[in-house]
C-alpha cells in the first residue's frame, strides 16, 4: 500500500455543503441574536449605547470564538479517525436566558434602581453564574451521560427541538404564508427529496433569495428600515468592563435562585446535543466540548455579555444537509462582522425574518426523526413522554404572553384594571384562579409544574419509564429518588429554589418510587427480558463501550 493511500487527510476545511449549513446556523444565530437585542433595546427600551456598544460585541465575539474552537475540534478528530464527513457542533445563544436575563433580571433591577448601569452589571454578573455553572456541569456531564438512557436524552432534545425551535416559527409561516410556506416547501424539495434547484444555488440560499424577492415585491418590508440601518452604522469592539462587573455583584442575590436551575438546563441542553452527535456516529469529548461554552461565556460576562452560550441543536440536520466544518467557521465570521459593523441591521432590514423561520422548523423536524430512528421500539413510549414537559412550557409561556398582551393594552387604553394569573380580586385587579382555568379545561396549574426545569423534569420522567419498560424497577425508583429530591430544593417544578418547595410533587416521587420498588419483588419471574430484547439489550451495551 503506498504512503498517499495511507495519508490522514480529515474533514476539508469547506465542503459544498457548508454553504447550506451556514445559511440554516447563521440565520438560526441571527435570529437568536436579534431577539436577544430586541428584547433590551425595544422591550425593555435600555439605552442603545449600552445595548449596541458594549453587550452586541461581546456577546458576538463570544459566539464567534465558540464556532471556531468547535470548528477546530471537529477537525482536529476528523484528522486523528481518517474522515471527510466530520461535522462541527452548532454553537449559539442560549435561547431561554435571554428572555430570563433581560425580563426577570435587568428589569427589576433598573426598576428597583432607576438606574441603568448597575442593571447591565447585575445581568454581566447573572451570565457569569451561569458559566461557573455550566463549568462544573461539564465535568458532571461524562457521569450523567453514563448513567442517563440515551431515549431520555434524546426525547428531552426533541420536544424542545419540536416546541420553542419550530413550535414559533411555523406558526409566523403560517402568519404571513405566501411567503413562509413557500421557503419551506422549497427547503423540503432540496434538502428531503435532494433536487437540484436552479442556477445549482443551494437549497438555503435559494429560499431565502425567493422569499426575499416575494417580500419587498408584496411590499411586505418597508425601505424606511434599510435607511435606517445605514444611518445607525458605527464600529464598536468589546473592551474589559471589570469594575462595572464588580458594581452587580450587590444586587444578584435575589436572582440566584433562578440562575442556578437555568445554568443545570444550559450544560443539560450542551450534553444532549452532544449526544445527539454521539448518535449520529461522531463521538465528541463531552468535557472538553462542554467547556467551550462554559468558558466563553464567563470571559464575555467580563466583557459586557448578559447571554450565555451553549451547544446548539441541530448537528444532525446540518449534517444531513451535507455541512462540515466550514459553516462554523463562517457563521462565526459572519456574526463577527455584522456585530463589530452596522451590517447587521441592515441584513435584518432587507431579508425578511419569515424567509428564515422555516429552517428552524426543519431542524426539528430532523431532531425529532433522530430520536425515533436512534430508538429500540420498545422504548418509544418514553421517548414521546419527553416531549409532554415541553409542551407544558410551550403552552405556559404563551398564556403568560397573553396575559401581559391583554395587561399592556388595557394600560395603553387608559384602564386601570389588570389581570393577574393565580389571584384573587382585588382592588383594580382581576384574578384568574388556576380552579378557574382548570374548570374550563386549562390545566395552567399542572402545565406550569411540568415547564418549572423542564429539561430535567423530561430527563427523569422519560428515564423512569424506560427503566419500567425493561423491567429494571430498582433504576426506574431511583429516577424517582432523583425526582424528589429535586423538587424537593426546588430545581425542578417549581419557580423558587429553597426547602420543600413543592411538597405535593416530592410526595407523589416518593409514592412511586415505593410502588416501583414493591415491584421488585412482586412476581420476581416477570421481571426479566424476553430474550429478543434481552439481546438487543446487551447489544446496545456492547455499542456503548
């Protein structure tokens, strides 16, 4: 055998297919981006020198850092295993700190202070919590990874993935359709069916082109906004804010009971993608890649970054979608560049947001595929319990958006009543009890328990049931241990972090894990396998070592 057909060559650093995973990860980021940003400088209207200045470039050098360093690692395996198909993990904004940092944090704070500087500080130091969070979790995840069915983590992935990443956009698809259903149906045609689209353009780039074209000829985007994107241009760049840091440390006290679970959720979500990867054949060290965020995200929050960062989902749809490492690297560039410019105002002024939402709905569609295909049948149920927490949360935060929608035009129309989930009446303010919801086929109550940690809560309920499928009724009650004494503190079904915190949930653990462990010893002779599944059994072990 001659040398050159034993040279190492790894994963090119640009593959055609790169283009198409850069379109999906680099509209994916943007649009995590620009509603992170949205919600400081409109929602909660912080100043913009703060918001475009100092939090905009640290935040994009971060996510910039993290795609390049991911970028590398996966090329770096690619050379030492001899592979060409080696895709790099996604990596981006975590998408539930960004409401909590700026509606829960940043807020009170400025309200309780009137002052804005000492918010931003309060928020830099929340997104340093995280990361020490997330920096421990990291060497945790290795041991939860061992000891976590692959079914629960993968369910856990895909009901978030079919929820908060595709539940919202297909619904602005269907909002403004002729131009959403219409990029999506072009994704599908390129990256389902494999068609080769006009002028070879890839399937990204084509819909968002079209989509773009059906926009501004509908009049559906306004050049009002172009003009202003061009006006707003400025260069800023991240500069060490160490002694504002400091100034937050007095106020986040009050705001750790909430950090702590979220930052268990960040290095949870990391794991499971890593997983997902594992899955999909490409076996990631999970402590070293579980460490780039972590680390990334405490070096921002000295810079000025209120948002942590996370391993994003998706690595099996980018990969499907034919990308390696290249889009990685470009999409970190691309941040880079419209984030240190005034470019990035301008791109969300001329490409219309709905022409991007379908891909999000594609990943979910891939991420949900995996956690099926990569799944024994037997355990199927439990795969699809994971999805029930999330649907909870899904359905949770948008009858609290309702509620504040109907507060805010109630204020805006001069009114001085207001409504309040969970109260009584009193005064101006009109309770809407959970009896009420529930009597009229809302279990709000219930559905809020299952959104408190519902990464967690998915992982453990999904877990406990694949371990009753396979007759293992010690693991399955030591799941609901696990269960109990997390809702005992507080971490999961619950909105406070503390001592008994949910009483009525550690209780029902506990009951069933003593149903479980009774179990054990009822009618010994059925708690085993049938040998077909005994065997697959073993099988999977065999593939895991």
């Amino acid at each position: 055998m001659s040398s050159k057909s034993k040279e190492v060559r790894g994963t090119p650093l640009w593959v055609s297919g790169d283009l198409n995973g850069f379109f999906g990860l680099f509209s994916n980021s943007l649009t995590n981006f620009l509603t992170a940003i949205a919600l400081l400088a409109v929602a909660i209207s912080m100043p913009s020198d703060i918001v475009y200045g100092k939090i905009v470039p640290a935040t994009a050098l971060a996510i910039a850092l993290g795609n390049f360093v991911l970028a590398y690692i996966a090329r770096r395996m690619s050379v030492r295993e001899n592979r060409s198909d080696v895709t790099a993990m996604p990596y981006g904004l975590s998408v539930p700190h960004y409401y909590a940092v700026a509606l829960a944090v940043i807020l009170p704070v400025y309200i309780a202070t009137n002052d804005w500087m000492l918010a931003w500080a309060t928020g830099m130091v929340w997104n340093f919590v995280e990361g020490v969070i997330m920096l421990v979790g990291a060497f945790a995840g290795p041991i939860i990874k061992k000891n976590v069915p692959r079914a629960a983590m993968l369910g856990a992935l895909a009901g978030f993935a079919l929820t908060f990443i595709s539940g919202n956009p297909i619904g602005e698809v269907f909002t403004t359709p002729y131009i959403g259903l219409v990029c999506f149906i072009i994704l599908m045609v390129g990256w389902l069916a494999h068609k080769r689209l006009p002028f070879n353009m890839p399937t990204g780039a084509f819909a968002i082109l079209v989509g773009t074209i059906l926009a501004w000829a509908t009049g559906y985007m306004s050049p009002d906004s172009v003009v202003d994107a061009v006006h707003n241009f400025n260069i800023p760049f991240p500069s060490l804010m160490v002694s504002q840091f400091v100034k937050g440390f007095g106020y986040i006290a009050p705001y750790l009971p909430a950090a702590i679970p979220l930052g268990i959720y960040d290095f949870l979500e990391s794991m499971d993608n890593l997983e997902s990867a594992d899955a999909a054949g490409e076996h990631y060290p999970v402590a070293l890649c579980m460490t780039v965020p972590a680390v990334l995200t405490i070096l921002s929050s000295f810079l000025g970054s209120v948002f942590p960062t996370i391993i994003y989902i998706g690595h099996p749809g980018w990969k499907a979608a034919g990308a390696r490492v290249g889009y990685s690297i470009l999409t970190g560039a691309a941040i880079l560049v419209l984030s240190f410019t005034g470019i990035m105002a301008l791109a969300t002024a001329v490409i219309p947001l709905v022409a991007l939402l379908p891909i999000l709905i594609y990943i979910g569609m891939i991420i949900g595929t995996q956690a099926f295909s990569t799944t024994k049948p037997r355990h199927m149920p439990a795969v699809v319990l994971a999805f029930l927490p999330y649907i909870g949360s899904f359905l949770t935060s948008k009858i609290n958006s309702s509620i504040n929608a109907v507060n805010a035009a109630l204020a805006s129309a001069g009114s001085e009543l207001s409504v309040a989930l969970g109260g009584t009446t009193q005064g101006s303010t009109v309770g809407v009890s959970f009896g009420l919801l529930s009597g009229n086929g809302v279990p709000f109550e219930g559905w809020q328990r299952l959104s408190q940690g519902d990464i967690i809560v998915a992982m453990v309920i999904s877990a406990t049931v694949y371990y009753i499928i396979d007759k293992r009724y010690k693991k399955a009650a030591a799941y609901c241990l696990v269960g109990a004494i997390l809702s005992f503190f507080g971490i999961i079904h619950s909105s406070t972090f503390g001592f008994n915190c949910t009483p009525m949930v550690t209780v029902a653990y506990l009951g069933a894990m003593v149903v479980l462990l009774i179990m054990t010893a009822y009618r010994k002779q059925d708690n085993e396998l049938d040998p077909e599944a005994l065997a697959e059994e073993l099988e999977e072990e065999k593939i895991g070592q």
